[in-house]
C-alpha cells in the first residue's frame, strides 16, 4: 500500500503543495509549565514549545525572555519553510493587582505588537512564525488573543460610607501591656475598612524595638496582613501608621521585643484612609469625585495598589462620604 494511500484511509488528504485535509480529529501534546517566580526568568525551547504556561510572578514584576530562535528550530528538530507556525498560551496566574509578567523577546525573535504585558489574572496566546531559516533564522512573536482591552476592561464603581469617628488610635486595643512574642491580643475590627495605626507607649526606661503585626481581610475579602516595624521607642511613645485598609482584623500580634519592662503599652486603632471596594487583586485607577454631606471635597490622595483614598483635612467625627473611582 502507497503512502498517500495510507494517510487517505486515516482521513488526511494533501491536495497541493502546502494543503492537507483532516477528516477526524488532530491532537498535539501539550506540556503545562507551573512556577511562583523568584526573580526574572529565560524560558527554555522545551517550556516555550510545551504550549502551556501558568507563571506567578510571586510579588514583583518580572521579565519573561524568551528563548533564542536557534534553540526553537534545533527543540523542534529543524524548520523546512517560512511560514511554519505554532502557538503558546501563557498566563499571569498572581490574584494581586500590580504584578506584570512582560516578555522580552529572544535573539532572532520579534515581538508584535513590541510591548507585549501580561497582568495579573490575564492569559493571552502568542503565534510564533517563522520568517527566515537557515544559518541566521528569524522569526516574530504575535500576541493573537488576551489582550489588555479584553481582560482590564476599566469599571466606574460607587460606593458609599457613612463614618462614624475620626481616625482613632486606641480603639482596637487599649493601653494593653506589650508582651514580646504574645499573639492572642483581644481583637476588633474598624466599623468600615480603615488603614489602621500602632501606637507603643514607654513610660519609662530604656528605648524599647520590636514589631507588631495584625492579620485580616480587605476590603475585597482577600487576607492580608501588615507589619508594624519600631526601632527605638522612648518615653515619647512612637506611632506608625499602614498604608492597607483593613475591613476586619482577625489577628493582632507582638513580634519579637528588646528590652521590655512593665512600662510600655500597646495601643491599635485606625487611620484617615477608606479602603474603597473592587475587586480581588484589583487596582483604582482614578478618583472621579469624592462628596461629603452632599457637598464635594477634595481627594488627599489615591494609593491604587492599596485601594485607599484620603481627603483633604482627614476624617471627621461623623458624615456620609460618596466615592466615584474607577478600576481594572
């Protein structure tokens, strides 16, 4: 029996130089590649050409290089025409909102469009072709679906607040004794998602260092922890103040403390930051406006990682706040 006359009775028909028909099913192995990143990384021929990635970037942006054109050709076991062509699918697999995977092409490779970033939660697919073989092959890299416009679609949200008190800085825990390495402190929460503030009294004694660290959820739902760092607390007392909003708090705990005594306290409350909602892993892009009592007032300032919005002059005792931001 031909050959030709084999691959009829399978269902593929070559019907000119180039074209072939399948009657039936092609499949092709596919190898998933997982990892949390540590830092950037060069992918190999056989991670590229496995066709499937799922990449953390693990708490930072990374650069994701792709290998060389030659290593490509050489994984594949030689390229016959320009033309050829395969795809890849990779995805941002992080639930945080500012952690970008972006591909850097490598040598011999071009990327279209040039800049090609893939956000958290994104999976796009890339076509590579070939458009030179030989002793100096080329090829460009297309980015065919998943773009940025279809994943981060912007949204305007509302969200409205009544508070109820000023930032506070005891109203968590109260003149507590702090205990170096004691985790089970009396918990509470802020009456809306706040950015909340540690406040160590010394009443007497020598300089006192050490952390605190509280544990909850955000405004998103997502648990979330912040550390409270003190280097040299005196008979002043020291305060630091954190940057998330905490919708409910779920741990408070000392770390461990230098030279303590009977003297120091240990006091948490909460900040002038609202914690506005959106999404889990989202990022507020913008405030549109902000209206107090019914009237306007000025943003302080947007922390878009974060979700929080200050106004100018702080919070006061009592009034219903209005937010219109918007977010991807």
């Amino acid at each position: 029996m031909s050959f030709l006359r084999s691959l009829s009775l399978a269902g593929i028909h070559i019907t000119g130089f180039g074209n072939m028909n399948i009657s039936g099913f092609l499949t092709s192995k596919t190898v998933l590649t997982t990892e949390a990143l540590s830092g950037h990384r060069t992918l190999t021929a056989a991670e590229f050409l496995g066709g499937l990635l799922a990449l953390d970037p693990n708490g930072s942006d990374r650069n994701l290089t792709l290998p060389t054109v030659a290593t490509i050709i050489a994984a594949l076991g030689g390229v016959n025409a320009v033309g050829n062509s395969f795809e890849v699918i990779i995805e941002n697999t992080s639930d945080e909102g500012d952690e970008e995977l972006t591909l850097v092409a490598g040598s011999g490779m071009t990327l279209d469009p040039t800049s090609i970033v893939i956000y958290p939660a994104q999976m796009i697919t890339l076509k590579g072709v070939f458009t030179a073989i030989g002793d100096t092959p080329t090829m460009t890299i297309y980015q065919i679906g998943g773009t940025a416009l279809q994943v981060l679609t912007q949204h305007i949200n509302y969200y409205d607040v009544a508070v109820t008190t000023a930032a506070d800085p005891n109203d968590l825990l109260d003149n507590t004794t702090l205990t170096s390495e004691k985790d089970d402190y009396t918990i509470a929460s802020p009456p809306h998602p706040r950015n909340l503030s540690v406040f160590i009294e010394n009443a007497g004694g020598a300089a006192v260092a050490g952390t605190v660290i509280i544990e909850g959820t955000d405004q998103n739902g997502l648990v979330i922890s912040e550390t409270f760092t003190f280097t040299a607390v005196g008979g002043a007392g020291d305060v630091q103040t954190g940057a998330k909003a905490f919708a409910t708090v779920t741990k408070i705990a000392a770390g461990v403390w230098t030279a303590l005594d009977a003297d120091e306290k240990i006091n948490v409350g909460w900040g002038d930051l609202i914690g506005v909602p959106s999404r889990p892993g989202g990022v507020v892009t913008s405030v549109i406006k902000v209206s107090k009592d019914q009237g306007t007032t000025t943003v302080g300032a947007l922390d878009e990682e974060n979700g929080t919005i200050s106004i100018t002059g702080g919070m006061d005792a009592a009034y219903d706040l209005e937010f219109w931001y918007t977010f991807i």
